[in-house]
C-alpha cells in the first residue's frame, strides 16, 4: 500500500505541477493578449486625434482664407472709387485689416505645416504667398490708381487657384489617414 500511495503522491504532484502551468503560461498568453489590445487601442486613438487635428487645421485655414477673400473684394470695391480723402482713409483703414488678417492666415498655415503632411504643409505655404500680391498692389502709390487696381485684380486668380490646390492637398491627406 505504501507504493501505491507514493505513486498517486507523485501523479498528484505532477497532474498540480501541470496545472500551475498551463495556468502560467494561459496567463502570461492573456497579458500579452491584453497589452497588444491596449497598444492597438492606444495607436488607433492617437491616429484619430491626429485626424482631427489636421482636419481642423484644414478648416481653419480655408475659413481665414475666404475670410481674406471677402476684404479682399471689399478693397476692391474701395479702389474702384473715385480718389478722395475719404477713399484714401478707407483703403488705410482696409490695409490695416487686411496685415490683421494676414497674422490669422499666417497662424493657420503654420497650425498646417505642424500638423502636416508635407505636401498639404507645402500647399498651405503657397496659400499665404498668394496674398501678398494684394497687399503689394495697395500700398503701391496711389497716383497710379489704375495699374493698382488691376495688379490687384489680377491677383484673384492665383489666390484662388492656391486655395484649390490647397484643398486638393488636405482632400488627399485626410483621405490616406
């Protein structure tokens, strides 16, 4: 009888050993199981909010653009006027609105260029260069009234046409996110 014990001692040993184990490894397999879901969890969070922020940063750009878009056609009509002092202050008041609005869409092509990718950064660039022919043509001298006013309506087109490629750009990069 002592042997047949000593044998059911020993499978007992050997059957818990077994257990503790497979309980061991089943353990170790959950918490890699868990820490690869938490890592996937955690990387697809921060792809989305870098989405998000670079579709806000889109938004934002083309919002000040349109914004620069409508001073920029209020010039316009401002430079059709005839010369006066009052033409005069209001082309000097629109020139002061229009270097604030240009801190803005400077901000907002920067908040682009951080947030990337390059090629959307590299079109928000080309944006905010487009304006500058406007402000060129109206601090030109003002006894050329004419040639003003026609550098600055020739600069609608390439002002214009940046924005499209801008939104071409950010279309694509939020698309291959």
């Amino acid at each position: 009888m002592g042997d047949s014990t000593w044998w059911t001692l020993a499978i007992a040993a050997v059957t818990g050993g077994t257990a503790v184990l497979a309980s061991w490894v089943t353990s170790r397999g959950s918490t890699r199981a868990a820490s690869i879901q938490a890592e996937t969890a955690a990387r697809s969070q921060r792809a989305e909010r870098l989405r998000e922020s670079r579709r806000t940063a889109y938004l934002d750009l083309i919002e000040q653009t349109h914004r620069m878009g409508e001073l920029f056609w209020e010039i316009s009509a401002t430079l059709r006027l005839p010369g006066s002092a009052a033409r005069t202050t209001a082309l000097g008041e629109l020139r002061d609105r229009e270097v604030a609005e240009y801190a803005k869409i400077r901000r907002c092509a920067r908040v682009v260029e951080l947030e990337g990718p390059a090629s959307a950064a590299a079109a928000a660039l080309a944006l905010q260069k487009a304006t500058r022919p406007f402000y060129a043509a109206l601090i030109a001298d003002p006894s050329g009234d004419a040639d003003r006013r026609d550098a600055f309506d020739a600069a609608y087109g390439p002002f214009w046409a940046a924005l499209e490629d801008f939104v071409d750009a950010a279309r694509e990069a939020h698309q291959s996110d």
